[in-house]
C-alpha cells in the first residue's frame, strides 16, 4: 500500500492479507482455528491488521522537487517492485525501485503535466505503464527500457485518469477519462 502527502512525502505500508480459503484436499483434516471444514467458505482475502510501514528512503527524490499528486506500484516477474509516481507541476513521470528507493528513470514526452499513472501486466508478465496529461493525451511506456509505445489521442481537454482492464481472452484495454467529460 503506497500513498502519498503535500509536501512530496511517499509513504508505503506492507499489508499483509489473509488469503482466501483454499478448497479442502480429499485428505483435509478439521482445523482446531477454524473449526469444521463445512463451515469454511471461500472468499476474499482479508487484511491482517496493523499494516507496519516500511517506507523506503529515496535519496534522490530531493532533485526532483515536486509534489506527487498520482502514484501506481507494480511487481515485476522478477519479484521487485516499481513505483511510478506523477508531480503536481511535471511534465513526466518518475519510475522508482521501491525496495531501494533509487530512481530509475523519468518518461518524458508529455508536453503538459502528468496527472495519472497506472500500471498493467501483458499476458506474457511484461508490465505496461499508461500516463494520463493535461496535454490531452494518454501514452503507454515501457518502464524497462523508458520508451513510449504509444500515444492516444482524441480528447479535447486534459487527460485526468487512466485505468487498465482485462478481457477474459486477456486482452489488455485502457480506458481514460477526461475533462471533456468521455
């Protein structure tokens, strides 16, 4: 869980979640926890609570002097954890290692500043950044390499969200709202 604060302040928290009950095996023994296995229904997962925080120091956040108005994390196939972040006055948006803190890099290309970022996985576990801007424009980067795969445009007005969605055959679709109200 990541949030961030006025003053350009990231703080994230390792939520640790109960995870949904699995079906019995045709061997399951009744738990002494919880009780019979009849009465186990599956369902979601459930947050254990406190969540502790675990907040990374970013040593080179201080050269980037902004206010982060939008952050999206995602775990890559190789297990870390990316940071994509959005400055209240930038033009680009930054790609941190979570675990370390350190910058990797910053997607420019945007002509007005960034205000969304979210993040998708290909179903081959490439992961896709999409970025939403006042430039009217929504762009899709690869956060491996910082390049930009493409730009989408057709609104009128500023770009405010993005959001990633899954068909059932696993085509990814992004959708964008913007202040042209589509």
């Amino acid at each position: 869980l990541a949030a961030a604060s006025t003053g350009g302040q990231i703080h994230v928290w390792e939520a640790i979640l109960d995870p949904p009950i699995q079906p019995p095996t045709a061997n399951a023994q009744p738990s002494a926890a919880f009780g019979p296995l009849a009465s186990r229904q599956p369902g979601p997962a459930r947050l254990v609570l406190p969540p502790q925080e675990v907040t990374p120091r970013f040593p080179e956040a201080a050269q980037i002097r902004e206010e982060t108005i939008s952050l999206a994390c995602a775990t890559t196939p190789d297990g870390r954890t990316l940071l994509a972040t959005a400055g209240q006055n930038a033009n680009d948006a930054q790609l941190w290692d979570l675990e370390s803190g350190r910058h990797l890099r910053a997607l420019i290309g945007h002509s007005d500043v960034v205000r969304d970022v979210a993040w998708a996985q290909t179903a081959d576990g490439r992961l896709l950044l999409a970025t939403a801007s006042r430039d009217t424009t929504a762009r899709i980067w690869d956060p491996d390499t910082g390049a930009e795969l493409r730009t989408l445009t057709g609104h009128n007005s500023m770009v405010h969200v993005v959001a990633w969605g899954t068909q059932p055959d696993g085509t990814l679709l992004l959708a964008t709202g913007s202040r042209d109200d589509t």
